[in-house]
C-alpha cells in the first residue's frame, strides 16, 4: 500500500510522501524490482492514437455496410418490387 502510495503521489506530481524507515525501506524495495515506467510508456502518442482511431473507424464503416447489407437483402425478400398493370 504504501508503494502504492508513494506511485500516485510520484504520478500526479505531489511531492514524495514522508514515511517511516520500515515503509520507506519496503517501497525502495519494490521501486527497485518495478521500475516507473516514463511518460512516454504510460501515455500513448499522438501517432499511436490515430492508429487506433483509424482502425476504430474502419471497423465501424465495415459493421455499418454489413448491417446495412442484409437489412437491403431482407427488405427486398420481404417486399418484392411492384409491377405496373396499367396499359
């Protein structure tokens, strides 16, 4: 908990948290075995993010034709084109 703690305040730009020698000690431990990861590993990127959105997008526009595909296909099998009797 007190890693836990100490990695918040570390993130959100706190200031370092005043404990005692035993938590201080346990958290040197773990910061020593789970290194912080840097700004760029916790946030993605612009061009990471455009990705993500392009392929959101594409998969949406995908669904969307599909969807609108087999609606066509039930209304034409439900509603069969009208024919003109009048000569």
């Amino acid at each position: 908990m007190a890693a836990t703690l100490y990695e918040q305040r570390y993130r959100m730009d706190w200031g370092i948290p005043n404990f005692s020698p035993p938590p201080m000690a346990a958290v040197q431990d773990y910061r020593a075995q789970v290194p912080t990861p840097s700004y760029y590993q916790q946030y993605p990127q612009q061009t990471d993010l455009t990705g993500h959105f392009q392929r959101q997008t594409m998969r949406l526009l995908e669904h969307q034709n599909h969807l609108q595909d087999i609606w066509s296909q039930d209304y034409q099998a439900h509603h069969p084109p009208q024919q003109d009797d009048s000569d």
